[in-house]
C-alpha cells in the first residue's frame, strides 16, 4: 500500500514538472519570437536540452512501470522522439542546415509539450467528458498560437503579406483554425505544412464539441 502510495506521489510529482516544463517552452519560444535578440542561441539549445531530457524522463519512467512495456514503447514512439534533443544533436556535430530544417528541429519538442498538457488536463480532470473537450480545447489554443509563431518566423521576410506577428496569428492562423479560408497564403513548405495541420484540428473540434453537448443533454435527461 505506501508503495502504491509513494508511485502515485512520484508520477503526480514528475507530471507537475512536465507542466512547469511545457509552459516554459511556451514562455521561451514566444520570447524569442517576439524578441529575438534576448536570447542567445547557446540559452535556447541549452534550455531546450533540458526541457527535453524532462521530457524523456518522464516516458522512460512511464515505460519502466508500464506492464506492457512493448505496447507503451511503441504507442509512444512518436513523443520519444519528438522529445530527442535535435538542436542539441545538430550543433554538437557541427551540421549545417537549412533555415526551414533548423526552425523545424527548434519547434518540435513543442509537439511533446502540446500532447504533455493535453494528458495532463484530461488526468486533473474526473468527468471524462469535460475533461476530453477542455483538453482538446486547451490542445486546439496551443496548436493556433504555435502555429501562428512559427509561421511568422518561417514568412518573415519571405511572404510580402506578412508584416507583423498580428498578420500571422488574425489574418492567418485563426482563419485556417476556424476553416473560413485565410486572405494570406503560405510561400515555404513549413506555411503550408501547418495550414494543414490547423485546418485538420479544427474540423475535428466541432464533432467533440457537439458530442460534449449531447452528453451533457442525455445526462440531464436522464436524472430528471
């Protein structure tokens, strides 16, 4: 029983790290967004090493109290390695790469942190229900506003419609979230990757809202 006790204090411990760790990335990306040059890029590989390795210990220790451990490893391959340090990797091999290649290895543990809050929303929460839309809610937020960061650090420049953040977020990541159309097109590769994946996750949003109130309606029926 306390060791049953103590696991559970340790896996609630390791989950309030990863949340503290998820919004931190939020935090460091938009930073440095929005002012790029107060962070050097020796603090953001550095920083990014370690939200990484908080990310990794957290599956590793899911992994080794799982009791199918072969399942879990596989079903969680992607966020294994969504969270591989690559900026890290990259540097301390000296690679060059390309600036859309580079801007894609600096984003992506911001895909572990996403799916992080997203199980940890849907754990803090009993209803399950409420707890799946305020989960994919928070999820659908996250994906708009990162998408409209990296979008506006891939187009700065490069697309003649975008001449501030405001541009990328209103005039494009809303509208492809919401599914109306946006007035801005995407120029790079990674633009038109996340009017995609925007487009996708907000078409998926109105069934789980629909299926919230129809739950909802049925569960008051039911006790009247």
């Amino acid at each position: 029983m306390k060791e049953h006790t103590s696991s559970s204090l340790e896996r609630k411990l390791i989950y309030r790290v990863v949340l503290i760790a998820s919004i931190a990335l939020i935090i460091q990306i938009s930073v440095d967004t929005f002012a790029p040059t107060l962070l050097s890029e020796k603090f953001i590989r550095i920083f990014q090493l370690i939200i990484c390795s908080v990310f990794l210990y957290m599956l590793i220790y899911e992994w080794i109290h799982s009791d199918r451990r072969g399942y879990y490893f596989i079903t969680h391959l992607p966020l294994f390695i969504v969270s591989i340090p690559f900026l890290s990797i990259v540097n301390w091999l000296k690679i060059d790469i390309h600036h859309e290649l580079h801007l894609f290895f600096y984003t992506i543990p911001a895909i572990r942190g996403i799916a992080a809050l997203f199980l940890i929303i849907k754990w803090m929460i009993p209803q399950k229900s409420l707890s799946l839309l305020i989960a994919y809610s928070a999820t659908l937020i996250l994906v708009t506003y990162y998408g409209s960061l990296i979008f506006y650090q891939a187009e700065l420049n490069i697309n003649p419609q975008i001449h501030s953040y405001w541009d990328a977020m209103f005039g494009w990541a809303l509208m492809n979230t919401t599914t109306v159309g946006a007035p801005i097109f995407a120029v790079t590769k990674t633009g038109q990757l996340l009017a995609v994946i925007l487009s996708g996750g907000g078409m998926l949003f109105f069934p789980i809202f629909t299926s919230y109130i129809v739950t909802r309606y049925q569960n008051s029926h039911k006790l009247k």
